[in-house]
C-alpha cells in the first residue's frame, strides 16, 4: 500500500491546525439517535461505525439509487451495473453481505442475488438513511458481514402528526442524462387515525460520460473472442430508464402504542450497457408489490418496555428482455415477520430478545427457451437473536447474539439445510469528553444463497453462463473493528481500522470458459482476509459575519485477499480527498474532491482500474415559512473534470464507466 496519500493528510492537517484553533469554540454538535439500533442509541455511544443520513445532507446526496447515495460515505462504495444498478459495498462487502431494509424489514427483492439486479428500495421517498455494523446488525440477518441499511420513510406513521394535512412535493432534473424525478408526499392525522400518501416518477434518457464506453483492450483481455464494432463516445447507448411507485399507509395510535399497514407498488424498466459487439440489447422490466404491517405496544406487560411486530408479503419479478423478447425471468415471492420484545432494565443489562422469520419461494427460467436457469426453491429460515447493552464505568458495552435455522427445497434437488450461528460484542471506553475508543469482534456465518448454490443456465443481462455449486459451505467470518475518537474546539477526528478473517468465502468469478460463446461465471469459496481504515479529521477554519467555513479530510481502504494466494474481485481503491463546507444562516455550500487510486489487485481473470479525480460542488437554500411552507431549493455540479471513472466494484467497469460531467438542480416544499 502506498503511504503517500496518507502521510500528505497529516501533514495538511498540522498545518492548518493552527488557524482552525482560532475559529469560534461556541461549535455545537448535535448528537443523533440511530432508530435502527436496538435501543435507538445515540451515534456517539456506538463501538462501530455509524452513518446517518437526514434532512437537508440527505437531499443533498440522493442518487439513483441506494449505492448511488452512500458512495461517499465513509468506507462505502457503489456496485454500479451502468446508471440502472447500484447497490452498496460496505468495506469490500457486497450482495447478500448488506442487507438492505425498508422500515427495518427486507426489501427481498433479487439484488443481493446478481448484480444487474436494482434494489426496489427508493432513496427519493427516504426520510432517512440508516447505516449499521457490529451487534446492531444481528437483529436482521447473521450473513450482514459488510452491514445493515435502513431506509426509513414513514410509510407506517408510528406517530401521530400536529397537523391534519402536511406533505412536500420536491422535483429534481439531471442535465447528465436529461433526468426529471418527482416525489410527492402527503401525510396527517386526527384523533387516533394517521395516514400517509407517497409516489415519485422519474424518466431519463441515456447517460453522459466523459469519454469512450467501453474500454476495448480491457474487455478483449477477459473475453478474447469480444469484436468491439459499436463504441460509443460521450453517452452509453441504452442506459434510458424510467420508473413509477406508489404508497399508501394508515395507522391507528394511541397511549398503549400503534397498528399500522401499508401497500406499496414499484414499477422500473432499465437498460444494461451492450458490449459493443452489435448484439442484442438488453432492458429489465421490474415489477413489485408489498404489503406490510407495523405494530409497538408499550408497557405490554410486566418486564417489557415494549413489544414490537412487523409483518411484511413481497411479490416481485423481473423480466430480462434482449432486442424486445422475453427472456430471462425472475420471481420471489417473500413472507417475512419478526417480534422484538425490548424489556426493562435487569440490573446494568438492557436490551431485546426477538424471533425472525423469512419464507421465500425463488424461481428463474428463461422464457424464450423454458429452460431453467435456477430451479424453484422454497427457502424457509428461521432466527431467534438478543442484544444486550450495559455500562461499566467509563465503558460502554454491547453484546449480541443469533441463531439461525435455514432450509433449502429445490424443485429436483435433496433439501439443503444450514444452521449459522453469530455473535458479537462491542465496547467504548469514553476515557473523556474528549476521547474515546472503541473495540468491537463479530463472530458471523452465512448460509450459502439460492443462485449460488443452484445456477445453471445463462444470464441475459450479465451475458453469462452462471454456474452454482450444491456442495457451497456456510461462510464463516470473524471480524475486528478498532477505532478511536477525538472531539475538540479546534477539530473532530475519527480512525477506525478492521480486519475481517473470511472462512469458506464465496465469490462469483470467470473461470475463463465459454459456453456458446458467453464467459461462465463460477461460484466458488476459499478462506479470505479484508483490512482496511477509515479516517475523517474536520476543522473549523473561520467563523464569522461570513459565516462558517470547515475542512474536511478524508481517507478509505479495503484490501482484500485469499489465504491461498490472489486477490479477492472487485474490492474499492483506495480512496482521499477533502471537502469545504461554508454555511451562512440558511445557506450551505460544500465543494469535495476525491482521488481514487488505480485498482491494481483486481483479482483473476479481471481487470485493473485507472485512478481518477472526482470534483463535485454543491449548495442549497432554505426559504422557511412562505404562506406556512417550507422551500429548499438546491443545484449540485458532479464530475466537474468530465473524468472517464471505471468502477472496480463493478462487473461493467469495461463497458460503463460512472456519469461525466452533469449539473442537477431541483426544489422541495415542505408543508
């Protein structure tokens, strides 16, 4: 590793040090409670790394998507599959590792399956983005290594509104690819009844970029027989998109607590960048309908402090459709609930027990053929897990603890069944208001999934032949999480350092044969290991009649690699940068610079990435209370230096590169 970049940070920071000492000691800091967290703990009292994005910082960051949103959070990345896809990686974890939640329930769709697969969770209705590690995580699923995201937006009112009619109507437009979305959101309520309406549309045309599409050399190196004839140049070809949703929610609450249920319906239709070789072109037709049931009661009885119950029924599909005929297709069909039940405090110790449940009934077949690519399989899982938190002096503990049962019936197949077993603890030593660190251990095992067990066929979107293996071992993984914290006048800081040890890891990758001419992409496990820091130092520069003036220093890194020998695919660069943020009354501003370096360890059979400059200024303004309504209106510039970005944690990187150079502007009015 090269350790320029980080020693050039240091040396900036101890440079400005001086002046930013000076800056107006009034700085005050408020401290967020995380709603996905067991106790809804406060981010400062967290022995893992916390992201939290709301209100206006979140406005701000919405993307197309959930990766497309936290790519620049600390140690968080994006799995593009062109403008379409993207899921997020948390420290080189990807897939079936993240699980992505919608109101703390699955969002059970396909996307941790296959990575042209979008995720049904929408970050234009997110009220709030919720990030999780460590024992937290626990609570939804023992395979989350990389960790839980939550996206929160009051689809189920759990409280009841000041107002009868309330709502916001926000609309952005994306000169990069001529993007127009709307949201709009009306919600109130009286007496014990709270409802709450939502919808957004969005349509775009193909994607801006700086440069070529596809990068020949590179895609001719793992795919010989590739004959680049179609390369487009500034835009990739069939990249439109455009997409609809609507929700509906109504609870009843009261002093005892609320009931609540919501129906909610998503239609995308998207395309995957071709190849270049004049074949057919792919679009993905998504479809999905959920319905889901929200409870709390307080007090239930004697010993509890509440009782919580949430019931979910997903009905998705997707058909992959190549030059307008139906072809790959996938459908699941999800039952899931879950009980917590958080008691009061015995002694020191506080926290919850709980019961998870997910049934699931997956199928893939190729339409045009009937052949199938993945057999019909019910998979039943069920889970009981604890956290429990206590204080002992200056140290603030939390240990977790989930067990699993998973079984697998494959339309064809003998039952498969897994028995995962998890647990962590946590702890942060406040040695005082000023510093404080922090130690955390996982123990986590995942049970192998559907496609990797049990694919074989060809994939029209990823132009593979995929093929699983029955005998897959549950993946086990122990992981170390050291970080420190420093809050003063003059600066905040934050190191956090991992090392995960990755038994049986499994990872989809070429083998480097063909079948009728399309690469085969093989599941396959071998011990892994993943280090890696993330780091954040921001002073204040200046703070006067013109305002607040900060700087930010950042820096992240994964590495990832088997025991054996060779690199694990698909792992982010490394990753620095800075960001200025100005803020005067209700106007903030903020331009960032991230330099990724070359992704050199891109594993087998793969391709390295070139580093890049990535330059983004942003800013909004708050006009409160017009005719009782709130209006921000806000305009972002990305990739100012038009730079052509190929994303090493994507399996596209060769065909589609990230979005050029694009202004977004747009408005939002809260009432």
């Amino acid at each position: 590793m090269n350790q320029k970049p980080t020693i050039y940070l240091c040396l900036l920071a101890a440079v400005i040090a001086p002046t930013a000492y000076a800056a107006d000691e009034s700085i005050i800091e408020l401290d967020e409670v995380v709603v996905t967290a067991p106790l809804q703990d406060k981010v400062s009292e967290s022995a893992v790394p916390v992201t939290v994005l709301s209100d206006e910082e979140l406005r701000m960051k919405v993307g197309h998507s959930i990766g497309e949103t936290l790519k620049n959070e600390l140690g968080i990345t994006s799995q593009s599959f062109g403008p379409g896809v993207g899921t997020p990686v948390i420290r080189g974890q990807s897939g079936p590792r993240v699980r992505v939640l919608n109101n703390g329930i699955g969002s059970n769709d396909v996307s941790a399956i296959s990575p042209d697969h979008a995720t049904s969770v929408e970050p234009l209705l997110a009220e709030r983005i919720e990030v999780l590690r460590g024992p937290a995580s626990l609570l939804y699923g023992s395979g989350a290594i990389g960790g839980v995201v939550n996206v929160i937006d009051n689809r189920i009112p759990g409280k009841l509104p000041d107002r009868l009619l309330g709502g916001a109507l926000e609309q952005r437009f994306d000169s990069v690819s001529d993007e127009t979305s709307t949201v709009l959101k009306i919600e109130g309520g009286k007496s014990n009844l709270a409802y709450h309406l939502d919808g957004f549309y969005r349509d775009r045309n193909n994607m801006d970029i700086g440069g070529t599409a596809i990068n020949a050399n590179a895609a001719q190196a793992t795919d010989p027989a590739l004959n680049v004839i179609q390369n487009t140049h500034g835009y990739i070809n069939n990249t439109s998109a455009h997409a609809i949703s609507g929700s509906a929610g109504v609870s009843l609450i009261g002093d005892p607590g609320f009931a609540g249920i919501s129906i909610n319906r998503l239609e995308n239709n998207y395309g995957i960048a071709p190849d270049g070789s004049g074949g057919e072109l792919t679009r993905i037709d998504l479809k999905q309908s959920k319905y889901d049931f929200k409870s709390e009661l307080k007090k239930p009885f004697r010993y509890a402090e509440s009782l919580r119950m949430k019931l979910g029924y997903t009905d998705y599909q997707h058909t992959e459709i190549p030059d307008g005929v139906a072809a790959s297709f996938f459908t699941n069909k999800t039952y899931e609930s879950r009980l917590e039940l958080t008691h009061n405090p015995l002694g020191i110790f506080r926290g919850l027990v709980g019961f998870q449940a997910i049934a699931s009934d997956f199928a893939a077949i190729d339409k045009s053929t009937n052949e199938v690519i993945v057999p019909q399989t019910q998979t039943n899982s069920y889970g009981v897990f604890a956290v429990e938190s206590f204080n002992t002096g200056a140290f603030a503990n939390q240990l977790g603890v989930r067990v699993e049962e998973t079984t697998l019936d494959p339309k064809g197949f003998s039952s498969l069944s897994y028995t995962p077993v998890s647990a962590s603890a946590s702890s942060l030593w406040k040695l005082n208001d000023s510093n404080s660190l922090n130690l955390a251990i996982t123990r986590s095992q995942r049970a192998p999934q559907v496609q990797e067990l049990l694919a074989n066929g060809y994939h029209d979107a990823t132009r593979s032949y995929e093929i699983g293996d029955i005998n897959l071992r549950p993946e086990t993984s122990y992981n170390l999480d050291l970080g420190y914290k420093f809050k003063s006048a003059w600066v905040r800081a934050q190191f956090d350092l991992f090392h995960n040890w990755a038994g049986d890891y499994i990872y989809q990758q070429r083998n480097g044969q063909f079948i009728d001419g399309a690469a085969v992409v093989q599941s396959s496990q071998a011990d892994a290991t993943f280090m890696g820091y993330e780091s954040k130092l921001t002073f204040p520069l200046l703070q006067n009649h013109l305002g607040l003036v900060e700087l930010m220093l950042f820096s992240d890194f994964t590495r990832g690699q088997f025991v054996s020998g060779g690199d694990v695919p698909r792992m982010p660069p490394l990753r620095f940068g800075f960001q200025l943020d100005h803020s005067k009354g209700e106007w903030n501003t903020n331009l960032r610079l991230t330099r990724g370096e070359a992704q050199t360890h891109a594993g087998d059979i793969d391709t390295p990435t070139d580093g890049y400059m990535l330059l983004t200024l942003g800013t909004q303004y708050q006009i409160l209370d017009v005719h009782g309504a709130d209006v921000m209106v806000f305009a972002k510039a990305n990739n100012l230096l038009d730079e052509n970005i190929r994303n090493s944690t994507s399996y596209l990187r060769n065909f589609a590169p990230e979005a050029g150079r694009g202004a977004e502007i747009g408005f939002r009015v809260s009432y």
